[in-house]
C-alpha cells in the first residue's frame, strides 16, 4: 500500500472507515510524510517534538496527510482558515501558506503558495503571540496588545480606516482600539477582539454582513465590574430598517432600551429607562402608519412617588389624549381625558388633593357650536 492511501476522506481514518464526527486520537504508529524547512539534515537529525501535522483536502494538496518542522525552531500557535493557514513559532518567527485570492497570507500579493512562507513584515522584536485566520482574513496579535489584520476588506471585517484598506494584502496595525488587546479571532463575515481596561475586561464584537438587498449590522460591548453592556443591531431589507438599542449600567442600576422600525411608511419607537437605588422608571412607545399617530409616556418616581401617565392618539381627524398624574406624600391626584372627533371636543378632568382636602370633577363638551359644562 503506497504511503498516505490509507487516509480517508477527512484524513482522519483509514480509507474504508466512516468519516469521524468527534475527535479522535492521532495514530502513533503512523508512517507520515514529513518536511523540514531548511533542508540539508539527515533524517537521523529530525527532531523529536515541535512537528506540525497537516491532513484534509483543499485545492493545493491531495487528502494524504503530512508533518514538518522548522529548523532550529518549534510552532507554538497555528491557526486554519478556510483555504489557509498559518503559524507562529517560538522564535517570533511568522508564516503562513495556502490561498491568498485576497492577500490573507499577508505576502504582499495574491499569489497561492503551496509551502509555508515567512511573512517577513512581523521580526522577532513584534513578538507576535496569536494569529487567528478567518474565511479569506487574518489577524495577527503581539504580546504588547497591538493587533494587526490583512486580507479581504469587504464588511469592515479588517477593522481599518479606507485610506488603510488600499495595502489590505499586508499586515495593518488596527488604531480604533484603544485599551490593550488580549485575544483575537476572525470568522467568515466577522473580527471579534476581547481587550482589557484598568477596571476588569471590556468586550466588542462587530458583526455585518449583506446578502441580497438585506444589511444587518449588529455591535455588543460589554465591560465587567461595574458592569455596563450595551448592544446595538439594526437591519435594512427591502424598505425596511429596523434598529434595536439596549444598554445596561450596574450598581446603581441604570437600563435604556431603544427598538426603532421604519417599513414602507410605517414608523414605530419604543423607549424604556429604568433608574434603580430612588427609582425613576420611563417608558414611550410612538407608532405612525398611513397617517395615524399613537404615543404613549409613563414615567415613575418612588421615594414621595410621583407617577405620570400620558396616551395621545391620531387617526383620520380623531385625536385623543389622556392624561393621569399622582403625586404621594400630601397626596394630589390628577386625571385628565380629552377627544377630539370631527368637530366635537369631550373634555373630563378629575383632581383631588389631600390633607385640606379639594376635589374637584369637571366634565364639558362642545359638538358643533353647542356646548355644555358640569361641574360638580
């Protein structure tokens, strides 16, 4: 049997067996291919340990697996892209091989290499700790929190400024972060980072992606101890956009929720606030579509409670509006309804205030020059 054909289709088996759906324990006793970059040594001189073993099927090689190692040096981060890969080694060295349709190997070019290439912008001195490769992208981490991308620059997955974006096929330092790096990580459409403040860590992750006429943006942020965490996503689809805002302060207890859609004439808002520790409490909600207009406001006070309730809707010459107000502590008590028909007015007010008590209830109506008024 030739060397290598016993691998199946995944490389990770023997020809006749299924393909795996868990991990599995690499065979010691295979007999593998091996490389070393740097030739010249005898096989006698192959290092025991710091192999890379390579297996799967791309376009560049067949599905035979293999191993290498880098003379005089040992891989101790690697990561796979979709169609590339690449690694750093103990020495700060950096390499990468495979596709390069979008400059993701970080060579320069768009050139596919089919061994490994050191990519000769990074030195020892960058001290790159982390390398992440993402679908078509790469992003490269330094052990001082300095993060660097290369490769397709479509979505903002780069993370650069444009006048940046025209060296794509090169390693770019990203300025937009401003607290240290700790770790990286690239996904098909998506760069996720997770850095560190003075008060704990802090969390951003950036998300776009378009497809058909449909764009969805999404943004979490998330900072721990003191904890505030906002998130933000908004989608546009044929006419339709819709934006969601959601944020959270802890200790002290702050939260604003914000969702806003606007399709095909139709808009609608709705706000919440909540302030906990002398709670304020805040909600509005606002709607128009094809010419009716409905909003409601709530708003809480505890600690000598105040509460105010406002409703006011418009539709086709139709307004009403209502309106209830309560005061605790020395007690007021305000309700007030008012409608609006076609040229008819109805009005109710009811107040009441206690401890030298006054409570006073009004109704009136005016409907085409008639008007009445009870008071009681």
């Amino acid at each position: 049997m030739p060397r290598g054909s016993r691998w199946g289709p995944r490389g990770l088996g023997q020809y006749l067996r299924p393909n795996r759906v868990a991990p599995a324990v690499f065979p010691k006793q295979a007999q593998i291919p091996f490389t070393v970059f740097g030739m010249g040594e005898p096989e006698s001189l192959v290092p025991d340990t710091g192999a890379v073993f390579t297996f799967g099927k791309t376009k560049f090689a067949e599905n035979i697996p293999s191993k290498f190692w880098f003379k005089n040096d040992i891989p101790i981060c690697l990561s796979c892209g979709d169609e590339h890969t690449a690694i750093v080694t103990d020495k700060g060295s950096v390499y990468a091989a495979g596709g390069n349709n979008e400059g993701q190997l970080g060579l320069g070019d768009t050139d596919d290499r089919d061994t490994f290439h050191q990519i000769c912008f990074f030195t020892p001195k960058d001290s790159i700790k982390q390398l992440s490769a993402g679908a078509n992208t790469s992003a490269a981490l330094t052990a001082d929190g300095e993060l660097y991308t290369f490769g397709e620059p479509e979505n903002g997955k780069l993370g650069l400024p444009n006048q940046l974006l025209i060296n794509h096929r090169s390693p770019q330092r990203v300025l937009g972060i401003p607290e240290k790096v700790l770790q990286v990580a690239c996904g098909g459409g998506h760069t996720v980072v997770l850095t560190a403040t003075s008060h704990g860590v802090t969390s951003v992750s950036l998300n776009t992606a378009t497809s058909h006429g449909v764009t969805s943006v999404s943004l979490s942020t998330a900072t721990s101890h003191g904890v505030t965490s906002v998130s933000l996503s908004t989608a546009t689809s044929h006419g339709v956009t819709s934006v969601s805002l959601s944020t959270a302060t802890s200790h002290g207890v702050t939260s604003v929720s914000l969702s806003t859609a606007t399709s095909h004439g139709v808009t609608s808002v709705s706000l919440s606030t909540a302030t906990s520790h002398g709670v304020t409490s805040v909600s509005l909600s606002t709607a128009t579509s094809h010419g009716v207009t409905s909003v409601s406001l709530s708003t809480a006070t505890s600690h000598g409670v105040t509460s105010v309730s406002l409703s006011t809707a418009t539709s086709h010459g139709v307004t009403s509006v209502s309106l209830s107000t309560a005061t605790s502590h020395g007690v007021t008590s305000v309700s007030l309804s008012t409608a609006t028909s076609h040229g008819v007015t109805n009005v109710s007010l009811n107040t009441a205030t206690s401890h030298g008590v006054t409570s006073v209830p009004l109704s009136t109506q005016t409907s085409h020059i008639v008007s009445t008024v009870t008071l009681f």
